[in-house]
C-alpha cells in the first residue's frame, strides 16, 4: 500500500493507520514536494498534475512485483484521480485498488459550508492569511500584517471550526495545527486555489479496480456531498460515512480508517 497526505500535512499523519495495517502488509508513504521532507522548487512545479506525476515516478522507484492499493487524503485523493487520468493503463497492472478519503471531484470548499457572501468571505479569508504569510508586505507595519495572519491561520487550524469535529481532542487539533505551520508558506498559497479549482478530468481508470470512499460526517472542505457525488461517478466503489470525524479523518478516526483498509484488502 502507498499513502498519499493532504495538504500542509506530511506523511506521518497516516502513521497509526499505517501501524495497524503493516503486521499483515507491506506499507510506504512519502511526503508530496513542498512539504516535510521533500524539496520544493518553486510554485511553477507545484502543481496536481505535478503531484500525479511524483506519483508515476514514486511507483517506479518502488518497482513492486504486485499492483498496489493507493490511500489518498484530500490532495493525496485529487492526486491519484489526476494519476488515473493521465495513466489509465495502470489500473489493474500497477494499481490494484484505490481508497479516497475526504477528498473530491470537484468544487472543494474553502467557504466551509458556509452560503453565500459569508463562505465567499472564509474562502478569501484563507487565501489572504496563506498569501501574507508566503510574502509578508514590506514596510513597518510589514511584520505586525505577518504576526497577524499566523495568529489567523493558527485560531483556524487549532479550533473545533472548521477542519475538525466538534468532538476532536485538542491534542490533535494541536498537532495538526503545528504541522500546517510548519508547511512552507509557498506551498499552502501555491496549492489552495488549486484545491478550489480542482476539476477530475476523467475517473473512467477507476472503474477497473474497487475503490473505498471514506469521509467523516462533519467535514466541511469536502462534505459527505462530495463522496456521493463520487460515488455517483464510479459505481462500483463502497462508501462510508465516519461519524465524529471533520476533513482530516486520518488523524481524527485513524482505526475506523485502517478497519475499513482491512475489509478492502480482504474482501
């Protein structure tokens, strides 16, 4: 199995559902570029389609002897549906299944939900705070903008609203939180309007091998809505709601995620 992470997330948030999983199979995650331990050159290279083919050359370097089950959250799901678009004749020689997790075909929500004036307002809300932060303004007031916009995106990754459950401990909230500071500033302004710009080009691939979808019944970046959509596109896959769970179902539900793996892999 290899596990692609969500945006401003590095490959350790699969880690507890990689743990259950690896007694019975082999597991492997890598940090997308830009992000934890893989370089990032700059935001010309930054791109989904740039992801899918990290992905192309991730599986070459595996060079497995088996086809693989790809895990992908939020971005790591877009990722793979762009990878199936642009190698469909992977699907079943290289890929033997997929599972999406609070991910999207299209329309991912920065307005959190939110209608009208008020979701346009969240939605340019975090692009501003990620786009001041990736180049703070020059001048004197220069850094107290900067100080201001980090408060902002912390307040935002620490809170109940909107990443999270109303039920996720605070310990994870903080862990997130710190691992989405710790993402280069270029790398979340590069990638969120392409995160609300996502369009899958073509899921067709997918047809050719069983698909999971899994997301959580309070997420709010890519809602339940969005899954069935999904499901809508791709017949064949099974689809499960995860209660007590927000957008970074991983690391809000990482056993219920890793329970659905293992009926995949056994079915």
């Amino acid at each position: 199995m290899l596990f692609l992470h969500g945006i401003a997330a590095t490959c350790d948030s699969w880690s507890t559902v990689r743990a259950e999983l690896e007694h019975d199979h082999d597991t492997d995650a890598y940090d997308h570029r830009g992000h934890g331990a893989s370089p990032h050159h700059g935001p010309a290279d930054l791109t989904v389609t740039q992801l899918a083919a990290d992905l192309n050359a991730t599986l070459d370097a595996l060079n497995s002897a088996e086809p693989v089950v790809l895990v992908g959250h939020s971005l790591g799901g877009m990722t793979i549906m762009a990878y199936a678009a642009n190698h469909p004749e992977h699907f079943r020689s290289r890929v033997a299944a997929v599972v999406l997790v609070s991910t999207t075909a299209g329309n991912f929500d920065l307005g959190c939900g939110l209608p009208g004036p008020l979701g346009s307002l969240v939605a340019r809300s975090f692009r501003t705070v990620a786009a001041v932060i990736a180049a703070p303004p020059s001048g004197p007031l220069g850094p107290i903008v900067s100080r201001t916009a980090k408060f902002v995106l912390r307040t935002l990754t620490t809170s109940r609203w909107p990443l999270y459950s109303w039920s996720t401990p605070a310990s994870i909230r903080r862990d997130c939180s710190a691992g989405i500071a710790a993402t280069p500033p270029q790398s979340l302004h590069t990638l969120l309007p392409q995160l609300a710009a996502h369009r899958a080009r073509d899921l067709t691939p997918l047809h050719e091998v069983p698909v999971l979808i899994l997301v959580g019944t309070e997420d709010r970046l890519s809602p339940p809505a969005h899954s069935r959509d999904l499901r809508k596109l791709l017949p064949q896959a099974d689809l499960h709601l995860i209660p007590r769970a927000g957008h970074v179902l991983p690391l809000e539900q990482p056993h219920a995620v890793a329970a659905h793996i293992r009926r995949l892999l056994s079915a």
